[in-house]
C-alpha cells in the first residue's frame, strides 16, 4: 500500500495558455524542456491535448490552453502549481474558512488524484492535489529544468503567510529586510530547517499584475537564458541580478503573458 500523503509540498506546475504551440516553442528554447502527450483521461486523441513538460526524463508540469470562456471573463495565461495534501476536499474546507475561495471544486482523475483549484484572501490562485499513488514531492535539488523556488507576491504577506500556515502547515524558516521592500519572508515544512520552499513580499509597485505566485525555473546560465526570453518576444522585467547567497535571478514574461522566473547557480 501506499505510504502517506506529503503535506504541502509543490509537485506539478500547469501553463494555462492563450497558445500551447507557441509556449511550447518557447519554453523549449529557454528551459530546455521537451512535450509528452499525457495519456490519462484527457488522452491523445483529443483534438487538444494536455502535453507534459519533461525536463529529460522526469515530467515537470504541463500545459494547457486557456479555455474560451475563462478568457471572456477576464482570465490571462497564467502558470499554477499543485501542492499536495492528504485530502483536497478538507483543505476546501480550511481554504473557505480561512477567507479563500473556491476556484474549482475537487475533481477526481483516476489513477492520478483529486485536486481543487482555490484562491487566498489576496487573489493568488492555486492548487491542491492529492495524488493517487502515495507520497508526492520529495525534497530534492533541483537541476537544470526544474522548479527551484516559490515566491508570493501579495498585498499583505503576513496575512497571506497566516492563510497558508493553516491550508499547508508551512512554518516561517527565515526572513530578510527588504528596507522600503519590507520583509522577505521565508517558508518551508518546518521552522529551523535549513530547507525553505519559497518566499513571500508584500508585491511592489513594478511588479506586474495582480497578487500571485511566481515560480522559478533552473537553467544553467542566467545571461543566455534570459537574452532568448527576448529573443523569442517575451520580456525580462527584472534582472539578471544577483540574489543573497550569490545566485542569479531574472523575472520574465512569456509572449503570452505567463510571468516567470530564471534561477541559475553560482558558477553554472
């Protein structure tokens, strides 16, 4: 049998698109990634498909197009993550009684899991997913084409984080000052573990769009991967610049207007 569920880890990042064609272009530029249909109930023969994202073998996420009537009501493309629980329709509940909301009701796909699209207070959508099979987003160190990093950008963090501590269970590991910025607060599974999923700030006047979450891919060398961002007709709308620790970061914007980040290690 399968072992329990991990609590509030991130598994599975979805690009919800105006174009799939392209972002797959796109991405397969910039983050190195390759498509692979997905072959679950939404199959290969529909007309189209859900494709994986695959950073060499392991499937990162997938992607989507932004349904029609989504955009008639003012959706954008836009990236969200799943993080999983033991059981989405509990954290249906907690979400509501935390002052979230209910995006989209628990759905169930065989031999995949249940997930529930779901809203902050502030506006920042998400998802959470319990998997079918058991355990689900082992901690590990990312390497080039994976997601490397969490970020929340908010109205107000300190509720935010207060929000996701009762969803998740996440604890505050450590924190930064940001001076006019404010705080940069870290999180993770567990205060005083050197390991943090993200972070999250209150979002500043540059940063574009509504509260939401920003996540970020490894690449091997910041400068490349953000000079074919632009290339390819997307936007660097920060950076490539030095984060404490000496990585390099650069917040970017695809041609159909999904934000993202780039995260490169020191040296490669």
């Amino acid at each position: 049998m399968p072992g329990p569920v991990s609590h509030g880890r991130f598994v599975w990042y979805d690009l919800v698109t105006s174009d799939p064609d392209a972002a797959a272009e796109f991405y397969s530029q910039v983050a190195g990634w390759e498509s692979m249909p997905w072959e679950g109930e939404q199959g290969g023969d529909h007309d189209d498909p859900y494709m994986m994202w695959m950073a060499g073998e392991k499937a990162v996420g997938g992607r989507a197009r932004l349904p029609e009537e989504a955009k008639a009501k003012g959706a954008a493309t836009h990236w969200l993550a799943y993080v999983t629980v033991p059981d989405a329709e509990a954290v249906v509940g907690r979400t509501e009684e935390a002052g979230g909301a209910v995006l989209m009701p628990p759905t169930t796909m065989e031999g995949v899991g249940t997930f529930a699209v779901l809203q902050d207070p502030q506006g920042a959508a998400f998802c959470a997913f319990t998997p079918a099979a058991g355990p689900g987003g082992d901690v590990e160190t990312p390497s080039e084409g994976q997601f490397s990093w969490h970020e929340l950008y908010t109205t107000d963090h300190e509720a935010a984080f207060a929000f996701y501590s009762e969803v998740f269970g996440w604890e505050k590991t450590s924190s930064m000052d940001m001076g006019e910025m404010g705080v940069y607060q870290m999180f993770g599974p567990e205060a005083g573990d050197d390991f943090s999923y993200g972070g999250m700030m209150n979002k500043p006047a540059q940063m574009p769009g509504p509260p939401h979450w920003l996540y970020y891919i490894m690449v091997s060398e910041i400068d490349a991967a953000a000079e074919k961002v632009k290339e390819l007709g997307g936007q660097v709308f920060n950076g490539p610049m030095e984060v404490p620790g000496g990585d390099m970061i650069a917040m970017c914007i695809d041609p159909q207007g999904g934000v993202f980040a780039l995260h490169a290690k020191t040296g490669g």
